[in-house]
C-alpha cells in the first residue's frame, strides 16, 4: 500500500500544479453548495483539494467521485463508499489532507501543494 500512496501524491502533486490558483478562491460558503457538479469545485479550503481528484483522470480511475453533498468519497467494487476522511488515508496513507487551515499560511491552493509535498517526503523516507 506505501507504494500505491507514494503513487498517488506523486500524480496529485502534478495534477494539484495544472489547478491555477485562482480556481481556489473564496467564491463558495461551502465544501459545495448544491448539484450541477459539473466543473472542477472552486473554495477557499484545503477541501476544495478533494472535490477535484474525481476530474483528475489518475484518481478517477481508482474510484473516486463526488457524493451528493460534493465531498470526495470512493467507490471500490463490492465495498461501502468511502467517508472523505477515509479516502484520504486510502489515497495518501494520511487521512488529514482534506482539512481546514488550522494556523497554516498562504493560500488554499499553497497550503494543499505544501501538505502533499511534506507528505511525498515523509513516504519517501519511511
């Protein structure tokens, strides 16, 4: 499973770099408000990471969509759907990637690129 972690912050360090930073930005009150969800979710939380591994086509190929309420769940074959908190554990062996900003600085879109970075290290080195 290390393996497959290291993987996945390897692809969402890449896809997280074609999200520009203005695409995560204050403009919802909420994870997500309500459907369509159509397009790539827009907020100024670390959350807003989550709403988008479904459009990158690495972690939709694993499972993960968006529930009805718009946080990130994952759907594996015969298995319950995931809770937001488990998907991040499953994708990145660290289940806090999609929570608030505590006393962390810089912008949303700083603070998710710096988590997956500090976590590419810590697998690296494990």
């Amino acid at each position: 499973m290390h393996r497959q972690h290291l993987k996945n912050t390897q692809a969402a360090i890449s896809a997280w770099k074609t999200v520009p930073p203005e695409a995560v930005s204050n403009k919802l009150l909420k994870f997500r408000e309500s459907p369509p969800y159509d397009e790539a979710p827009s907020c100024g939380s670390p959350a807003c990471f989550g709403g988008h591994l479904p459009y990158f086509p690495h972690f939709a190929a694993l499972g993960v969509v968006i529930n009805v309420k718009g946080a990130p769940t994952m759907h594996i074959r015969g298995q319950p759907a995931l809770s937001f908190y488990a998907v991040s554990s499953r994708l990145f062996g660290n289940g806090t990637m999609f929570e608030p900003m505590t006393d962390e600085e810089g912008t949303p879109h700083q603070v998710v690129m710096h988590r997956l970075i500090t976590n590419l290290h810590k697998l690296q080195s494990a």
